[in-house]
C-alpha cells in the first residue's frame, strides 16, 4: 500500500503529457515542444528537417533559447516562454515548471539537473553541476549555485535555502 508522500512521488514523476498539448493554434511555447519532441522521435531525415524549421520558426515566436537536443522531460510547462534559455547539456524532469526569462546553463563544474516537480519562478538563474531535487521551488530571480534539496524552496541572490515547513504544524500567520 502507497502512502501520500510515495502516491505523489509516483505522481510527480509520470509525465502529464496534456500540459504540453497545444490548446490552440498560437501556443508558442507549446508548438516549440511540439517541435523538439518531433524532432527527437524522427527517425527519417525529412521529418527531422521539418522538425529543425518549425523549431527555429517557434524558438523566434517564442522568444527562446532551448536546444533540439536538450534532455526534457515530459509534462514540462512554460506559461511565458519568453527569454528561457536552457543549456544543450541540462536535464529537465518531468512535469517541471519554468517561468519566464528563466536561464539553465554551464558554470564550470557541470550543468543543472532538474529533478522532477521542479518549480522555477521568473528570472531564476540555475548554474552549474547543480542539483535540484523533486517539488524544490526556486523563487523569482533566485541565483541557484548549489544543490537544493527535494521539496525545499531556495530563494535570493545567492538562493538560500528555506525548508518546507512540516505538515500539521500551522503558520505563525494563522495561530491565534
């Protein structure tokens, strides 16, 4: 029998592919999905080729960054694609979130795995042989140059990193 922390692990780590399905014919975001996707499931070279143009086509769209190449995993979201920049060596789990103007690069020492469930908010910078484990949250424009472990919240510049609280223990807010 699962209990809620391992139902919601095995939950986070199954893709929720209908987060990437296009709801309408400008999705930017999504059509630039759509387009790594092919091209990384092709296996004739035309397909490939009409892949690489619809990906240069919605990378212009969308205003991003994000190789053909790339390692991304399913379920993967951008609200607001625009300024995403992603390094060809990255990892991205599945079902992660990233937020616009979100950059995902190369520091000497590695590139940045994302584990899965990862939360990236606006203007987050990831650098390095990073680590960033399942259900972190990265708060907007956060500088993330070490390991941030599952389920914490890593926030500033340099992020520091905030535990979650523990269930059932309330807020000082809501105590009364």
């Amino acid at each position: 029998m699962l209990n809620d922390d391992q139902r919601a692990s095995s939950a986070m780590s199954e893709p929720d592919w209908n987060r990437e399905r296009p709801r309408r014919w400008f999705d930017p975001s999504r059509k630039l999905l759509r387009s790594i996707r092919d091209y990384q499931g092709a296996r004739w070279a035309l397909p490939r080729k009409l892949a690489v143009l619809r990906h240069r086509f919605w990378s212009v769209m969308a205003a991003t960054d994000i190789p053909l190449t790339v390692q991304l995993g399913g379920g993967l979201l951008l609200p607001h694609p625009v300024g995403v920049v992603i390094h060809p060596s990255a990892v991205i789990g599945t079902n992660c979130l990233l937020f616009q103007n979100v950059t995902i690069g190369y520091r000497p020492g590695g590139y940045p795995v994302l584990e899965d469930g990862v939360d990236v908010g606006a203007g987050a910078v990831i650098l390095g042989g990073v680590r960033i484990g399942s259900g972190a949250r990265i708060g907007a424009n956060a500088v993330v140059l070490r390991d941030v472990p599952a389920g914490a919240v890593a926030v500033g510049n340099p992020a520091r990193i905030k535990r979650p609280r523990p269930a059932g223990k309330p807020s000082l807010a809501l105590s009364s």
